[in-house]
C-alpha cells in the first residue's frame, strides 16, 4: 500500500510518496529531454544505486551517478564543488533534475546543489534513513557544513517529489534506525498526543520495524511537517516548534564532537532537558515528562549522560545555536504532551539547575 502526503506550497508544492517498491520520478514525467545527476554515499549506492537509475532511466532519463564518502564530512563546500563538475560534465542544463538518494547527508548536499547550480534544477528526495523519511527530506532545508559549524551556509529549496521507500530501512544499521526515532517522538510532543500513545502502545512494533506500523507513523510525521512548513516556510515563527529539544541537542553536538552523538540520540537527550524545563516553567506535568523519558527509554535512546559535558562549555555553545537572538537562546517548551510554545526566554538560573 502507499500513501502519499502532500506539501501545500503554491507553484511549489510537491508529493511525498511513502510505502514499498515505489517509483521514482513521477513528478517528471517521461522525458528523454531530462538529464539526472543520482547522489548517493558509499554505503547507499551499493545497495540502492542499481535500482534507483533504472527508474529513472525506464522514464527516458539520461542518468548519471556520482557517490560521495559516507559520513557528515561530505556536507562540504568541497564536495559540493566536485558534484557541480560532475553535473557539468554530464551535460546538464536548466530542465535537469538532481536526486539524493541516501541519509540527511546527502539528502542536503545534494539540495544544496541543486539550489544552487544553474541557479536551480529540479530537485529529487529519496531518503533512505529514518530521520531522512520524517525530517530532513521534507521541507526544504538545504546546506553544507563550515569548519566553523554546522549547516552554516545553505538555501531554503523545495525538491519536486520525496520517495520514501519503506524497504530501504531493512538494511539501516540499527543504532541509525533507534536515532530516527528520535525525531518520531518528537512529532507526538509537538502535535500530536494521539500519535504518543501510539508509539507507547507499539514499542515493540517499532522496534521491529513493523511496515504497516512504519507506514503510518512516516506518513503522519509528514503530515505534521508538511503542515508545519505551509504555515511558515522560513521560519518566522511557527516552525521553530520543530526544534523541539534541539538548543540543547545541539549544543551537547558542539561541545562531544560530532562522533559521539547521533543527531536523533542528542535529540532525545535534549527532549529530556526541555521536559524538565517545561515543568518548571511551562505548566507541563511531571506525569507527562516522565511517560516521555519512559518512551525514550523503552526505545532504546539515551535519557541521561554518564558523564556530564562542563556546564559553561554547554551554555555558551546554547549560544551559538541559530536560534539564540541578542546571546538569549530560545527554547520550545512544553504545555502538554501534543502542545508546545515556542520563543521561550529561560531564567539563566534554570538553565543551569537543569542543566
Ligand atoms: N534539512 C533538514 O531539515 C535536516 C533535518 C534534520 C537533519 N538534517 C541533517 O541530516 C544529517 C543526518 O542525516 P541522517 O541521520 O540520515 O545521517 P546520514 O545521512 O549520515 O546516514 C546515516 C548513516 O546510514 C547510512 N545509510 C543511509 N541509509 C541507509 C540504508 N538504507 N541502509 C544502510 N545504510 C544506510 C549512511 O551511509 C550513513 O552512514 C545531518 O547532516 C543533519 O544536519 C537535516
């Protein structure tokens, strides 16, 4: 069965198309005038590459592939300048379309790229990754990493289509599948307490990866962002209820290296955190913080640090967060479980009690 969930953006909305054996390429139509750049990673273009091009190749496309090493350190302005040779030498032009087949990583190399070659081609999300399913290959966000920081230099770009091909996680390391969960609970804090239940009601199906479990839950996650994103693209307001648990998240990514941590997993450790806020501050109960952190737990993610970063290292990386506006990070709070509040000053001494 698939399910498809669209993205209402004007001239620019697009369908995210989630369930098995799925084609690739339906928003292009069948068309021997379009030239196709597949980018993939070393350990995706082994398993997928194959497949992927003779999709596209069946629809009449000239298809060429380029594969960048595994791993965050090819979100690189240098590897972004290797794929746009690549893309010159194969020919494309303004009609052409660049996909990302893989993770978050290529999934935002490769938008980047297509953001910015031409001055934009058509853009193609396969994501292969549970986090690339629910988050990154939704909502434009595109970028490459400076030695000074993560995702310094990037666009906002819509691609055309998302495939997500639930079959691509069979062969997801289970630690990378247990991180995008993460990001799945945080979809049942932000909006959606009926959603929680479910994952508390199914760990052991999502452990499992059951796919009729998988399917809904990618589907209403996207739901969600799809959402999220018509009301506020750009993140002027609305938005930043995504970032739920991430000030924290990425703060603990600065300061531990960016080895240490899966993004998903500093995500949960940063729900735990903005749980603990929350009830100081935001009237969230101790019963909802607790059935969170039980949730967290139960699916394997870490809800505590055995050995605590230094407090001022942690704070004043809070500080470099995109978010922080005049050296005063803003958090997302929670009211309830399905409510939260964003924007929200914290007193410096809460942060560091909880902290
Ligand atoms: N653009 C956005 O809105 C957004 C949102 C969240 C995160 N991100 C970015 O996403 C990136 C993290 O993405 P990620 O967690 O998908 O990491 P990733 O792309 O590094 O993939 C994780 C690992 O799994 C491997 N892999 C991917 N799919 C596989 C499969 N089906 N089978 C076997 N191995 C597979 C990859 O090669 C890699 O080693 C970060 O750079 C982060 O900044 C972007």
């Amino acid at each position: 069965m698939t399910e498809f969930v669209n993205v209402d953006l004007g001239s620019r909305s697009y369908n995210i198309s989630i369930g098995s054996d799925l084609p690739i390429g339906t928003a292009l139509g069948e068309s021997s005038a379009i030239t196709a750049l597949v980018v993939s990673d070393t350990n995706v273009a082994p398993l997928y590459m194959e497949r992927c091009v003779s999709l596209l190749e069946a629809r009449g496309l000239t298809v060429t592939s380029a594969v960048v090493p595994a791993g965050e350190l090819s979100k690189s302005l240098e590897c972004a300048a290797d794929l746009y040779s690549k893309a010159v030498d194969a020919g494309l032009d303004r009609r052409s379309v660049i996909v990302a087949l893989g993770g978050g990583v290529v999934g935002d190399l490769a938008g980047f790229v297509a953001a910015t070659f031409l001055r934009g081609v058509q853009f193609l999300q396969v994501p292969t990754t549970l986090l690339a399913m629910v988050d990154s290959s939704v909502g434009g966000k595109t970028a490459v990493d400076l030695p000074q920081g993560k995702n310094l230099v990037g666009a906002f770009y819509q691609p055309v289509e998302v495939v997500a091909d639930l079959d691509s996680l069979d062969t997801l390391p289970e630690r990378e599948y247990i991180s995008g969960l993460g990001e799945v609970v945080k979809y049942g804090v932000i909006w959606d307490k009926g959603l929680f239940e479910y994952f508390e009601q199914n760990i052991d199906a999502l452990l499992k990866r059951d796919k009729a479990v998988l399917l809904k839950i990618v589907k209403r996650c996207c739901e969600i962002k799809a959402e999220v994103v018509a009301q506020d693209e750009r993140e002027g307001g609305l938005r930043a209820i995504l970032n739920f648990g991430h000030t924290y998240a990425h703060a603990l990514e600065t300061v531990s290296g960016y080895d240490k941590w899966l993004h998903g997993e500093a995500v949960s450790l940063g729900m735990v955190y903005a749980a603990k806020l929350s009830v100081a501050l935001s009237g969230f109960s101790e019963n909802d913080a607790e059935r969170l952190v039980t949730l967290l737990d139960k699916l394997g993610l870490p809800i505590k640090l055995d050995d605590a970063p230094d407090w001022a290292e942690l704070r004043k990386a809070m500080d470099a967060d995109k978010k922080t506006l005049n050296a005063v990070p803003r958090f997302v709070l929670a009211k309830r479980l399905g409510e939260v509040i964003f924007g929200c000053e914290v007193p410096e001494d809460a942060l560091k009690a909880i902290g």
